[in-house]
C-alpha cells in the first residue's frame, strides 16, 4: 500500500500535494511523509499566530536567529510559559479525520498510522479511543467509584466491571472525572483546603499534581478549576 497516495486521494487537492511531497522528499525523504509535514506545519502555523505582543514577537526572532527556523524545542524555552509546549501536543481536527480514516479503511495497524500521521504508535491509539468513546452515564460513573472503593488500584478487575468500555477508556474517565475517585471531596472548598492550595501555589506554582498531594483532598484537575475562579485570594 502506497501510503502517501492515501493523503493525495482522500485529503489534498493535487496542487497542495505536489507542494506537500516535495518538502517530504527533499527535506524529510526518511522520516516523514506528506501528510506528517502538513500536519506538523498546521501545528506550527497555528501556534505562531498566538505570538502577539511586541514583546513575544522579539523573543521569536531573537530564537530563530540564535537557533534557526525549526529549532522549536529550543525555541520554546525562552518562553515563560508551559502553553507554547503543551499546544504542541494537542491534535488539529485534520489529524482527527485522517486518523478514523485509516482505521475504517485498514483496521487498527498502529504502526503503519503512526508513520502516516507523524505521531507515536502509543498516541495514535490512545487518541483513537478518546475518539471513539461513548458519553459516560450518573450510572456508570457512580459504577466506577464503586469499583475503586473495591478493588483500590486493581485496574483490571475494575475493567472486569465494564465490558462494553477499553482500560484506556475507564482510566481515563477516572483521571478527568473527580467524583469516580472516593479519596477526593466533591463541593465547596473548606478554609482548610483553600489555606493548603494557597501553600502549594506559593512552593510549586501550577504543578498540579504536586498542590493536589498537598491538599490532600481534592484532584489535580479539582485544583486546576479552583484556580480558574480566581476566588482563593
């Protein structure tokens, strides 16, 4: 299988291609196919605009002229800020639909998707099952507490409890879901908590699984919405 004819078929216009193909061919002939290139200068692109202010604007030039263009890794660290990093992580819609795309039409073969999208094998198939994943029920999701307060951390015997949903799918749910977790308060904050989160910003700033050990009752994403109030000072 032709895996660039796949990209020149389903998702670019035969001009866009040709331009597409030869940057892959006379920039990254080894390690990157068309739709790779596309996609990361999609990434790219969107993130530059982002860059506003005179004063972001000067520190981008100073990076490009002090490493070169490309050089973003070390780009970004001139940057007080972890945002720039993260974007880079999060998936365009495109990405999305060429990712369906290729499992509808050549079932799940990680590592032939992972090379035409430009991603690992492990986040391709993680990000496939995000995509996949069906809403979650009051039902289920007071399930899974259930389940935890059972088998503490015994994962598998938790999946055991939900046929219909994957391990990446449950222990994601849990991660994002505070009320799945019986360790962690739900509702309004107490004085005490508020103190705690208050001491943890001022020692770690927003490393948040570090203020969530140190309030000891809420999750890192209970403290990440906290801190979005803006109430706590």
């Amino acid at each position: 299988m032709d895996r660039r004819r796949i990209g020149n078929t389903s998702y670019c216009s035969e001009q866009t291609w040709k331009q597409w193909k030869y940057i892959s061919d006379n920039y990254f002939p080894l390690s990157r196919t068309p739709i790779a290139v596309q996609i990361t200068w999609s990434i790219i692109n969107r993130n530059m605009s982002r860059l506003r202010t005179e004063e972001e604007d000067k520190i981008l030039k100073y990076g490009i002229e002090k490493y070169g263009v490309g050089k973003w890794k070390e780009i970004e660290k001139l940057f007080d800020t972890n945002d720039y990093g993260q974007i880079l992580l999060r998936w365009e819609s495109i990405e999305d639909e060429i990712l369906l795309k290729l499992v509808k039409n050549y079932g799940r073969k990680w590592k032939m998707i992972s090379d035409v999208i430009g991603r690992t094998y492990h986040r391709c198939l993680n990000r496939y099952e995000v995509l996949i994943s069906k809403p979650w029920t009051k039902e289920e999701t007071e399930k899974l507490r259930v389940s935890i307060l059972k088998y503490k951390q015994d994962w598998r015997k938790i999946a055991d409890e939900f046929p219909d949903r994957s391990l990446f799918d449950i222990r994601k749910h849990h991660k994002c879901n505070a009320s799945t977790n019986p360790n962690f308060k739900l509702g309004r904050w107490n004085d005490i908590e508020i103190n705690l989160f208050k001491k943890a910003i001022k020692e770690h700033g927003k490393r948040w699984i570090k203020v969530s050990q140190i309030v000891g009752t809420r999750s890192p994403i209970q403290c990440i919405q906290f801190f979005n109030r803006g109430k706590f000072f």
